[in-house]
C-alpha cells in the first residue's frame, strides 16, 4: 500500500452517496481521510464561516463532520487536522449533479479543490450527471484511470482539474479535455405569489441554455465522454489590462 494521503471533501453532506463511491476508487491509491459537512450545502461556491464557532466530529476512522461549508472543511483538515501534513492530493465529489461550465463559480463542490489549491495541493472535483454513474463500473473504472494518471503528472501550481461524468442516459464513450461552456439563466427565476398575497421567488428554473466552443464541458458530456476542465485561479483578464489604461491616475509615485 502506498503511502499517499488524500483529502476528500464535497457539499452533499458526508454520508453522500457520491463521496462513497469516490472513496472507494481512491483507497487503491492510498489512504483517505473524509472531511466533509454534516449537512448538504451546494451551491455554498467558496464561502467560509467567519461568524460562528464550527464543531468537527468523527463519525467513523479517518470520517469527519464539520458543522459547515466544503471550504471549511478543507482549511480545518489542513491545518488542523491532519498535524501539519499536506495531502498529496485534494478531492472534492462525486457531487450529485453536473457542474458544468458557468455553474462552476456557484459550486460547492469545485470550491472545495479550489480551496485545496489554495494551499498548495494538487486538487480535483468530480460531478456527475446522475446517481446511477456511482453504480457503472466501466465509468468508475474510467474514473479510476484518469486519477491514476492525473497522480503521476506534473502539474502547473495554479491549476486544478473538474471533471464531470456524462448522465446514465447517453452511452459512455471516453474521456474528452474540454474548455468551460456558457450558460443562459434569462428564464430561471420563477414569480409566484404566496398564500398570504405576497409575492416570491424560486431559483432554478429549467430554461437555461448552453453555448460554447465545440470542445466545451456541457457537449463532451451531451456526447457521453467524460469530461475534464483544466481550471486555475487566477481570474485577471490579461488583455484588458491595456484597455482600461485609462483609468490609471497616480496622485503621487
Ligand atoms: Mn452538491
């Protein structure tokens, strides 16, 4: 057995199917040690709990649940945790439900690998399509390949990898290196009225659409391919730079 230690996280709670299964590819690969949140909370992105205590309670060896957000748990298991010992790798997933494009900044689940990266481990997050993925073993065993040959390259300091299985529904075919899609969320919020006359409104209306590149992540997985998003952190937009020159003023160099 090797003596490689992974961190594994993700925002559907630690008893989450989908962490289980991704858990179990991992041990063929070294020790694992879960630290996840006691309750769901996607669609939390990178958010952190500054206002309140947070408790962190082992629920079975090398399982831990924190009263809080993905990024919490990454940043109690690396400095807390684990006694002063980087994981070789950072986990976030399976996550129940894609995460794909756009929705990226929203996610709970590629927060956690960003989190990871934060702090100078190597990271990846995995969503799927679907549920049903956990229980494919061609999928998991293809899964399985991907992390066996992300482990042994070498990567960029700044990047971090989302991949996404494609839904039970199409055919697997293989696995695709995409760019992030785009999406349309004209249509998503819903108005309804309540039973007392006041009006409100839900989030996450069906009608979004996808546009993008031909080799982005929401085609790959249309396709049956699962997809793999090379991501890094740095969001500055280099050639704007120049453009917005004009609003530089120095007052005093
Ligand atoms: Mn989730």
């Amino acid at each position: 057995m090797s003596d490689r230690l992974f961190l594994l996280t993700n925002d559907d709670g630690h008893r989450a199917a989908g962490l289980r299964a991704l858990a179990d590819i991992l041990k063929q690969f070294g020790r694992v040690v879960i630290v996840a949140p006691q309750t769901e909370q996607s669609a939390c992105s990178h958010a952190i709990t500054l206002h309140r205590p947070l408790r962190m309670k082992e629920s079975a060896p090398d399982c831990y649940a924190v009263d809080g957000t993905t990024s919490d748990c990454v940043l109690l298991a690396s400095q807390r945790l684990l006694g002063g010992r980087k994981p070789d790798m950072v986990f976030s997933g399976i996550n129940h439900g894609p995460n794909l494009g756009d929705d990226v900044t929203y996610s709970g689940t590629v927060a956690g690998a960003f989190e990871g990266r934060l702090f100078g481990v190597r990271s990846m997050a995995v969503s799927s399509g679907d549920m049903a993925r956990f229980e494919d073993g061609n999928c998991m065993e293809m899964l399985s390949g991907i992390i066996e040959r992300a482990l042994s390259e070498d990567w960029e300091d700044d990047v971090l990898l989302n991949v996404n299985l494609p839904p039970s529904s199409v055919e697997l075919k293989g696995v695709k290196l995409t760019c992030l899609g785009r999406r349309h969320y004209a249509e998503s919020v819903i108005e309804k009225t309540d039973p007392r006359g006041e009006t409100y409104y839900w989030i996450g209306g069906v009608n979004a659409e996808w546009f993008g590149e031909q080799n982005s992540d929401f085609r790959a997985v249309e396709k049956g391919y699962i997809s793999v998003t090379p991501l890094h952190l740095d969001l500055t937009h280099y050639p704007s730079l120049g453009k917005f020159s004009s609003l530089e003023t120095v007052v005093k160099d």
